[in-house]
C-alpha cells in the first residue's frame, strides 16, 4: 500500500510539472550552428543543419532540452569548390570521422539544468555521435526567444581517432585537434 501511495505522489508531481511546462520547438530555418576544427597548420569552419529541436520552460526557467542533428549536411564554409572543399567534405561524412551513411544524426538531451542568473544556465547533456553517448557540459544564454551556447566536443570519445596526437604518433603538422567547437544559435 506504502509503493502505491508513493507512485501515485510521484505521477502527480510528474504531471503537476507537465501541466505547467512549455515546450517551445526550435525554427530549424532561423537557427544554426557553426563548427570549428583545428589542425596545426590551421582550421576550418563550417555549418550543420539542426533536423528538429525543442526547450522546455515552467514559466522563464529553462528545464530541459533535446536535439537532433543532420550529420549529412556537415558543409565546409571556409574552402570554396575546387579548393578542397568537396574533398573535406567528403572526409568529415566518411567513416574516418563521423560515418554518415551509418550515422545520419546526432542526437543531444539535457539531463541536467542549473540557473546561474540572468538567463545564464549550466547544462549537463547525453550527446549521441556515431552511437556513442557521452556526457558534455556547457553554458546556455536565454534571452527572449533566442538561446545560444558553445561546446567544446572531443571526438576521440566518439571513436574519431583520424589524425589525433593522442592516438597516432608521427604526424607532425598533419595533427588535428581532439577537440572541435559547435557555436549554437537556437530561434523559437
């Protein structure tokens, strides 16, 4: 009797705080995220297109998110055609790297949120590359019906060893970085 008294509090409380939440789903076409990979000699930069995505508030506070990412639309913007950009291209969609025919999407889902103020909020995420799942944590700025955020991603826990330092050794100034950057602008 105690368990069912317990479990019938908890779905009252689940639905107390699903009946005052909001989900705002994200405007794919007016959002976009912009990535940076570093190599020694340089970096590149390019975008990737969001497939769907929502945050959900009670009231102004941010409680939670989820995200999904077309990783066949990885497009290099700072090399022109002919320059090597169909190449990179080509690479990053490879299996060397994020093996799109296998692995369309990419998937991201809070776990944790917590307000610093102003808007400002520490997230804890599960981020889903190539079927692995890790966990990441970065800041979010929410302001009016915009959000924006950096992260900073290693792909070695995403099984994408191709050109690391930490794996291969002898690579001289054909090392990449492990870490590549998302700077993420997200429009309700």
């Amino acid at each position: 009797m105690r368990n069912l008294k317990s479990i019938a509090v908890a779905l009252v409380a689940l639905f107390a705080f699903t009946a005052n939440a909001q989900t705002k789903k994200i405007n794919v076409s007016k959002s976009g995220i912009v990535w940076t990979g570093k190599k020694v000699t340089g970096s590149h930069t390019g975008t990737i297109n969001l497939q769907d995505g929502a945050l959900v508030f009670k009231g102004k506070v941010l409680k939670g998110g989820t995200f999904t990412v077309d990783m066949t639309s990885i497009n290099t913007t700072d090399l022109k055609p002919g320059q090597g950009k169909e190449s990179l291209d080509g690479h990053l969609k490879a299996d060397d790297f994020f093996g799109t025919e296998k692995h369309k999407t990419a998937k991201l889902v809070f776990t944790n949120i917590s307000g610093k103020g102003n808007g400002l909020y520490t997230v804890t995420a599960d981020l889903t590359i190539k079927g692995i799942t890790k966990a990441i944590t970065f800041d979010i700025v929410v302001k009016g019906n915009t959000a924006s955020t950096t992260l900073k991603v290693d792909r070695t826990k995403y099984d994408i060893k191709y050109g690391s330092g930490s794996f291969f050794s002898d690579l001289g100034d054909k090392t990449i970085s492990d870490e590549f950057e998302l700077k993420v602008n997200l429009v309700w």
